[in-house]
C-alpha cells in the first residue's frame, strides 16, 4: 500500500510541475515586455559566463575580453565567472575557497578510462572506496568517491550544477551514494571539485566537497571520438564511441550527444601472483590453505568416541578433480602434507584430505574484477534567447547499462553438524561410491565416530551457468531540466529552473533456498519397501536441522542422515535449478529539484555589495523491493515463505521532501580584501526524520596585499540529513559472515570447547586461529531495520591558506583544512559487535588476544548485550562452555560520536612557453593528513586514526608533466599513495611502502579537424602490496586495483 502511494504521489506531483511550469513560461513570456526595457531603449544583458580554473588545475587559463572605446584607449572589461563553491559571479580567477578543474583533456592526458578514475587519483580523494571489484558487497555495479576519507555519502555529487538521484541501492545496505559512472567521458566538458565543506552554499551532503560535472554545451561543429583498449592480462578490451554535435539557428542554439561503449569481463584469474592460494604472501611461512571446495570434519562425541579428522569426497568415491563433482576444477589437498602447501607446523588436529578449490592456475576461478558492460548514453541540450533578453535552456540526460560480474562467493551448501550411525558405518564398513571402509594415510580406517562438525560442498562456473554465482544488472537513469533566465532593470539577474532524475536499477540473480540442504540430508527419501528413511538417533525422518520438522536432533541443530551419494554425489542442471529462487531486487531512486535565484549588486554606502538569494524545494523518493522469497512471512503476513540459504534481503522506500532557503554575500573591505558571507535555512518534513530545520552558515575571506600573493581562508558549519534507507529501511534479515571471537576465546581459556578438551596444537592463541579451529566462522541471521528517529550529522569545516605566484611561470597554492563532523550515522558489522561483547566480558586480556588492543574503543555494553542473542540450551552429552552458540545478530543505524581530521594541500604548477623548443608545465598536489581523531561511541574513548587503525594513508600526491611541440603533446601522469599502517608484509613490516602508478599518453594533431591518441596506463605494471591479515586476494580492494597495465588508442575527427 505505502508503494502504492508512492507511484500516485508521484503522479500528483508531476502534474503539478507541469502546471508551475506551465505558468512560468506564460509568465515571464508576458513579462518579457514589463520587466525588460522597452524594444527601442537600451537593453541590460547578462554578462557571459566563463568557469574559473584555480591555481590548483592541471592548467590555468584566463579568459578576458577587450573592446575598443571610442579614441584610442582600449578597455580591456573582465568577465565574471560562475564557480562551483559560490553562487555569485566574480572576476576573480583565484577566490577563497581552493578549486580544482579538470577538464575532458586532462582525463585522457592522464589516461584514466573513465571519470570516476581521474576522480578517485586527486590528492584529496585518499580514502577508502567500494567499486566494482568489491563483489561480495551490496554496490558492485556502482562506483563513488570519498574526499576527505568522510565517507562517499557525504560528498555532494552535482549534474551541470544541479542535484541528481541517489543510486538506488544502498551503499553497504545501509547509506546512499551517488554513483559517479553514469557520465561518460566523451561528454563531459570538464569537472570542478571543490573539497570543502559547503552546506552553506548547497546544504546537506556537501560536508567532504562538491563534485560537479559539467557536460558539452554550445557546440557549432560536429565531433566523433572513437577509442579502444586491451589489457595486457587477460587481453580484454574496452571500445567506447562518442558522436557529439550541435549549432545555433537564429536565436536558438542546441547539443546533441551520443555515447556507445563496451567492457570485457576481467577476472584476478587472469593476473599472475592472483590466481593460486599460494600466492598468500604466507605461504611458506605460516599455516595458510586454499578454499576448501568440498570436505567433512568428524568430531568425537561421548556415544562413539573416534578421533577429530578430515574427509574429502575422494575417500568415498567421488574424485575431487571428476566432471560430476566440480567441472573438474578441485584437487586433493591435505594440510598435513609440507611439500603442498609449504611448511610442517599445521596447528591443528583435523588430519585427512579435502577438495581444494583454487583461483584459476591449477584449476578452480576467480571473481571479476571488472564488471562487463554495455552503456547506451544520449543528451541533448537546446537554448533559445527572446528579443527582451530573458533565455530557455533545456537539457535532457539519459544512461543505460547491462552488466554482468561474478561474486568471489560461489554457490555453495554448508550442512552445519550431523549425528548418524551411518557415519560410522562409512568408517568401518564402507558407503557411497567407496570400496571399503573410509580412510586415508593420513585417518586409517575404522575411526569410530557418529558426528560431523562440519560438511561442505561448493558448484562451480565450470559445472555451467546455473551452478554459477553471477549477477546481471540493468539500470538506466533519466535526467530532465528546464529554466529560465533574464535581467531585471535593475541590472540583477534571476533565473528559475527545475530538474527531474529517475534512477532505475533492476538486479538479476537467483540464489539457493532450503531445498537443497533437505536433498543432501535425506528429506523425503524412501526405503526401499516404501517407507520414509529415518535417522539412527531417536528414529526421527530424515531432515536437516532448519528443514522445521521437530525432530530430537533437529532442536539442537543437528542433522541426522548422511548420504554421501546425495551430498556430493552427480547434480543434474534441472535439479540444482530446482532448488534455486529468484532473487531480483528491484530497486528506483528520484528526485526533483525546484529553485530559484536572483543575483547581482547592491550599493552600501559607497561599497559595492555582491549578493545571490537562493530558493529551492527538493522531493525525494526510492523503492528497494527484494523478490518475494526474501519477505519474511512472521513480519509481513502470509504462508508462503522460501527459505533462502544465503545472501541478504534489501528492503526500504520511502520519501521526504525539503525546502530551503539562502542568502550569500561578498563585499570588498578597501581594495586589498574580498569577504564573503553565506547562510542557509533548511527545513526538512517531519514524518521522515528527527532533523526539522538547520541552519548552516559560512564566511570567507580573500587578502591580496600584491598581485602576485593572495591570504585565503574560510570557517563554516556543515550537516547532512540521515540517509532515506537509514530511515525508511523495512524490518529485514540477512545472512551475514562473522567470527565468533569471544566463543573462540572463551574455550581457549577454558581448554575445551562443548564436544570436548582442545588437543595439543588446537589451542587458538589468537584470534587469527579461530577461523581454523572448531566453527566459530560462519554466516549468522541478523536482523536490521531503519530509525526515524535519527538526527542530523553536524560539523565544521575550516580552511586557511595562501597562493603565491613566483615569477611569471610558477604558482604554490597552499591550503590548511580542518574537518570536524558528529553526530555520525553508522550501521555496525557483525564482527564489530562481536569484538565490542569479546572487552564487554573479558576487558583487556581478550584484546591483547585479539591483537588490536589500542584499537577497540569502549562500548556501552548492556547494548551490546542485547544485540546479540545466544542460545540456553545444550546438546546432551556436551560440556557446557562458558558462551553457548549464536542465534542472531540485530543490528541498527544509530547517532554515534564523532570523527575530526586535519591536515594540508599543497599544489605547485609551472609553466615555460619557448619559441623553438616546445611549451613544458609541470603540477603537483598533495594531501597530507596530519591526524585523524575518532570517538565511535559516546560511552567510549577517543582514539587517533593513524597511530592505531590499518589502511589510513597520511598522503597522497598526484604530479603531471605536460610537453607540447608543434603538432605533439606528451603527458606523463604519477599517482602515489603514501605510507600506511598494515596488518604485515612477507618479510614482517608493517608499512606499507608507497603505492606509485604511472600513465603516459602521447597525442598528435594532424590537422586541425585530426587528433589521434596512445597511451599505457600503469606503464610498470604496478601491482597491489600483498597483506598478510587478508585472505584472497591477499590484498585491500578499497585502496587498490588488480587492473595491471593496459594501452590505449583513439581518434578524433571534427567536421
């Protein structure tokens, strides 16, 4: 029903943006002849806008225009410029707040293949980021970007200047983002970023910076260009065309654009050092071992006794490496053999075999590193000057995509513990495809034991698409504006516009449900007289422990019948389809954006008074709808539930509008110092959150005291509403992976777990240990629901700086930045709480055993307490242990403490134009970060970032050098990410050294209407520093790329 209302609301809504447009063009067509001066008498035009280029670009330019008075003096008459940062239009080409432009040739002189890679390699942009390669997360065919490492929902994300949709969904199902790939490069005229707090200007979101895109505009030409690409591994390739055009008839100008392009699939399969479980950086050193693909672990129990081993399907007749069992992509593998997997000290005790399942060089695959995709993209743009000086501008914007990936997690069915004597007649007697009784050289035959800990099999890509775990998207997104624009006579400007975005994205998959663990278990299975086959252990039926059919076992979480024909046995393509479900999510973001300014100068006193008045009224809406299966009937009625095995359910919609009101202020004070004041009202509807109104407010200032010096410095509050699925996100479960430290911990003090007394070499001593010790890993049901009673995140940004120009040729831009933001908005990870219960019960010992002891900060623990239930029962025969197994995990968005960071950039760019031999320019920017303060909870304590916490890079530095001769122009383009705290290298460090990445690209002009284009990206090959406290890819998929080297070539032709 409330989607329901969503969709009319919708409707009502666009028939009032029509009407209120419909009114505006009568209006102020009518107007035209009242406002504007007569036709005959003088008319007052509008200046020309032209975009300022700091002192921060990779190139500066200004842009004057001269006319000639009527004797022999020439006046040369500045133009004003419109920047991203402000609303008021300035001469001034180096203002207060520090701005970086980068422009369609700066990105292909970088040779960067799309706009989110020149985003993500600015200095400013040194943080963590979710993209295409974190397939296992919620946002795997979006990309975004983080300045200030505040996150990348708290980057404002601006269209020509202009709000967009967020992506639909959300970002770590949690926040929302803007996804920062739906532009192509073809047409994009340039982008301004501004990294700084400017909620004064633009209001919530632009707590980090302000990116804004701006595309094509004004063309009286027609251009094509065509580029490709191939990848050095993997030999993949990337095609883009782009055809451009446009012209002016009578007052009327128009752009129409058209973007096609196509990217291969590019898995780490492909990439040597990335596709085999001994490129663990450990390897040879420490225990490590590959996935297992399929295996069983035994337990003794007080009933059979037996010793704790390990299985693979090999010892009862199904070879790992067979056709039936994995596409022939497993191999044997045993951890207690040194001369396969390197070393001699395997801590533990579950000798035996299992079926490995590796990452491409000796069979098994890999995740896709780079989504396939197909992108349609077209825009148009029309303009339309009247005779009285006011202007039309319209511009409609549309994106497509189909993509494909590939999660790095398989499909898979994990059937948890099992008791049945059948176990133990496998041992002694034989069963399966097996010639005899089960065991190895490793387990001799006859180990008298009834239970299984621990029973595994994955399905591979190479078994045929059903068994693979893909994921196909189609999204598409629509964005329309139009406005008006015009002169007063008074000389001010005013302009009214709207603008409308729907973001569509329709995500494909299917996914495992319950029937397939009740076909490995027995469920349904017939003796051969007929009659239903039943466990050993009270004479239950056949099931498994979640199958819900009250069996003994079944209430401690027991299964109790073992078939190994049925577990890892042949499985039909129609079989396995059959167990599996849709679970498409279909999922719409939109928005529309009404606003209103009036701009221009007023005199006080005899001081020119600069002033832009700004109104806006925002509707915001999404849908997250998951595919019935993911539903849970106790919460939303009915008796058709699908028991789905795996994943998570991504559940919100909801809507929320806003009104806002600003006023922005520059005045000159003497003829050295520009001051600039800016505040603005926000006020949010109450059904929607806890924020109401907010006022945000800024003030700047620029001192020139020279020509060629400029003092700048800034102070404003920032603020951001919460995220709408922080809010609107409906009561869901999902199946999330965790470890059980404090459970882990607590046997390891006690020397025993529930089954019985640790052996000799089980012990884990640390935390890393408890992921090969017992089951303490696993995938846990949490449960997790938006609040509408959050608050607003609030902060304050400060900025102070200099620009000095040194000479003719040279420039040093220097800007101090402090950050501040409270009131954060979080949803916590299972492991985080684990590890908050973990110093709840056993204070320091148990972070000194987790090895992160500096980096836990306190907890309000009777929370914690309640967040996470475990269960009060044991199975008989079990030692009580001091922690009883988990039963689910609730988890909500909550108002956390507060996150503070301070530090510099520092840009220096020089130019040298020569007659003869060729014009050279030379930048360099960075980012240092000088520290990084961090309170999580209220009831904690502050801790700094960069002394305590992995993965936070002090700096990051971004230098280009330009060279142009003639017809030729070469670019070389170095990113380099700075020292950063690491869990370990090979050789025992915990720095990670500098991560250096170098494009160069090279272009000639054959003509005037001919440019053609080469370059290679990453020109050594540099790959991503190896980390020992990662699994596969052994390697932090925020802060690099496996991508590798790749080459480039393109045309352009103009005519």
């Amino acid at each position: 029903m409330f989607c329901m209302n969503i969709k009319q609301k919708k409707r009502i809504i666009l028939m009032e943006i029509k009407r209120i447009f419909s009114l505006y063009i009568l209006f102020f067509l009518v107007s035209g002849y009242v406002i504007a001066d007569n036709p005959g008498e003088e008319v007052v035009e509008s200046e020309p806008e032209v975009v300022a280029q700091s002192d921060a670009g990779n190139s500066t330019s200004e842009t004057s225009d001269t006319s000639s008075s009527s004797g022999d003096e020439e006046v040369v008459k500045l133009q004003k410029v419109v920047v991203t940062g402000s609303r008021i239009k300035r001469t001034d080409l180096s203002g207060a707040l520090p701005l970086l432009v980068i422009t369609k040739e700066d990105i292909d002189a970088g040779g960067f293949r799309n706009i989110t890679e020149a985003l993500q390699a600015i200095p400013a942009a040194n943080a963590y980021n979710q993209n295409e390669q974190n397939t296992n997360l919620f946002t795997p065919n979006a990309n975004s970007l983080n300045l200030r490492n505040i996150g990348p929902s708290k980057t404002l994300y601006l269209i020509n200047g202009r709000r967009t949709a967020d992506y639909p969904l959300p970002y770590n199902n949690a926040s929302n983002i803007v996804n920062t790939s739906t532009i192509p490069n073809g047409l994009i005229d340039r982008v301004e970023i501004l990294a700084q707090g400017s909620s004064a200007i633009y209001g919530s979101d632009a707590v980090g910076g302000v990116v804004n895109i701006i595309t094509k505009d004004g063309m009286d030409y027609s251009q094509v260009d065509a580029y490709a690409s191939v990848t050095e591994h993997g030999n993949d390739m990337i095609t883009n065309f782009t055809f451009s055009t446009g012209g002016f008839f009578g007052a009327s100008s128009w752009t129409i654009g058209l973007d096609v392009s196509h990217v291969d699939p590019m898995y780490l399969a492909d990439r040597d050092g990335y596709n085999d479980w001994k490129d663990d950086p450990d390897y040879g050193i420490d225990y490590i071992g590959p996935r297992w693909g399929a295996a069983m672990q035994v337990v003794p129990w007080y009933l059979g006794g037996g010793d704790a081993a390990t299985y693979s399907p090999e010892d009862f007749g199904y070879p790992c490496n067979s056709t039936a069992l994995s596409g022939g992509v497993f191999r044997l593998f045993s951890r207690d053999k040194p001369e396969v997997y390197g070393i001699t000290n395997y801590p533990g005790s579950y000798q035996g075999y299992a079926c490995a399942y590796n990452r491409g060089e000796n069979g098994g695959d890999s995740t896709t590193i780079v989504n396939e995709r197909d992108d349609f993209t077209v825009m148009g743009t029309f303009t339309h000057n009247f005779d009285n000086g006011n202007q039309f501008s319209a511009r409609l914007y549309h994106f497509s995509e189909e993509a494909y990936l590939r999660s790095s997690v398989s499909r898979y069915v994990s059937l948890g513990s099992m008791i049945d004597s059948r176990i133990f007649q496998c041992m002694s007697l034989g069963c399966g495809d097996s010639a005899g009784p089960v065991g190895n050289d490793l387990v001799p035959a006859g180990n008298r034991v009834l239970r299984a800990s621990y029973l595994l099999r994955y399905f591979t890509p190479a078994m045929g698409r059903p068994f693979e775990a893909r994921s196909d998207y189609e999204e598409d997104m629509t964005d329309f504006f139009m406005g008006l624009s015009g002169t007063m006579d008074s000389g001010h400007e005013w302009s009214v516009g709207a603008n409308m975005t729907r973001y569509n994205s329709f995500y494909a998959d299917s996914t495992l449900t319950q029937k397939a663990k009740d076909y490995m278990a027995g469920v349904g299975m017939t003796n051969s007289d007929g009659s239903l086959a039943t466990g050993w252990y009270a004479g239950d039926p056949c099931q498994h422990s979640e199958s819900g059919m009250g069996g003994t076992l079944a209430g401690f979480g027991f299964s109790n019948c073992f078939f190994p024909e049925r577990i890892w046995g042949e499985i039909s393509t129609d079989l396995f389809q059959s167990w599996l479900v849709d679970d498409s999510v279909d999922a719409e973001s939109y928005q529309y954006l009404i606003d209103a300014d009036i701009t221009g100068e007023v005199m006080a006193g005899n001081t020119p008074v600069a002033f832009n008045v700004h109104a806006e009224y925002q509707y915001q809406d999404y849908e997250v709808i998951p595919s019935a299966g993911r539903l849970d009937d106790e919460i939303y009625g009915g008796n058709d539930a699908i028991q789905i095995i795996q994943g998570s359910t991504r559940y919100g919609f909801g809507d929320r509008s806003r009104m806002s009101l600003g006023v922005e202020l520059a005045a000159p004070l003497g003829d050295k110092v520009e001051v600039t004041f800016a505040t603005r009202y926000d006020s949010y509807d109450d059904d929607s959150s806890s924020v109401g109104s907010r006022v945000s407010s800024m003030f700047n200032f620029a001192y020139r005291p020279t020509e060629d010096f400029l003092l700048r410095g800034s102070a404003g509050q920032t603020f951001r509403a919460p995220d709408m699925h922080y809010i609107y996100s409906q009561p869901s479960s999902v199946f999330s992976y965790g470890t059980d430290y404090p459970q882990c911990y607590a046997n390891y003090l006690a020397g025993a777990t529930s089954t019985g007394a640790i052996a000799s070499g089980d012990e884990a001593t640390r935390a890393s240990l408890c992921s090969f010790q017992g089951n303490y890993s696993d995938y846990r049901k949490t449960f997790q629901s938006g609040r509408k009673d959050l608050e607003e995140e609030e902060g304050v940004n400060y900025s102070l700086g200099f620009v000095l120009n040194i000479g003719e040729n040279m420039s040093w831009q220097w800007d101090a930045f402090h950050v501040y933001l409270e009131n954060g908005v979080a949803q916590e990870s299972n492991t985080s709480q684990l590890v908050a219960e973990g110093v709840c019960l056993y204070g320091d010992a148990f972070a000194d055993w987790y090895d992160f002891s500096d980096n836990i900060p306190a907890r309000d623990c009777d929370t914690v307490a309640s967040n996470i239930e475990r269960s009060s029962t044991y199975f008989p025969g079990d030692a009580p242990s001091a922690l009883t197994n988990i039963v689910s995990i609730t988890r909500n968005p909550r108002n956390q403490g507060f996150i503070e960071y301070v530090g510099h950039d520092t840009y220096i760019n020089w130019r040298k134009e020569t007659e003869s031999a060729g014009d050279f320019a030379i930048s360099i920017g960075s980012t240092t970060i000088d520290h990084i303060n961090y309170l999580a909870d209220p009831y904690g304590e502050q801790i700094e970032f960069l002394t305590y916490y992995y993965y936070e890079p002090r700096s990051r530095q971004n230098i280009n050098f330009n060279y142009k001769y003639e017809k030729h122009n070469v670019s070389v383009n170095m990113t380099r990410m700075g020292h950063m705290n690491i869990y370990g290298t090979s050789g025992g460090g915990t720095k990670s050294d500098p991560h250096i990445m170098t494009n160069v690209s090279y272009s000639y002009d054959w003509s005037p209407d001919i440019d053609t284009y080469v370059s290679i990206r990453n020109i050594d090959d540099v790959m991503p520093q190896k980390d020992t406290g990662y699994s596969y890819p052994f390697f932090n998929q925020g802060y690099f790329s496996a991508f590798g080297r790749y080459m480039t070539a393109g045309i352009t032709y103009r005519f």
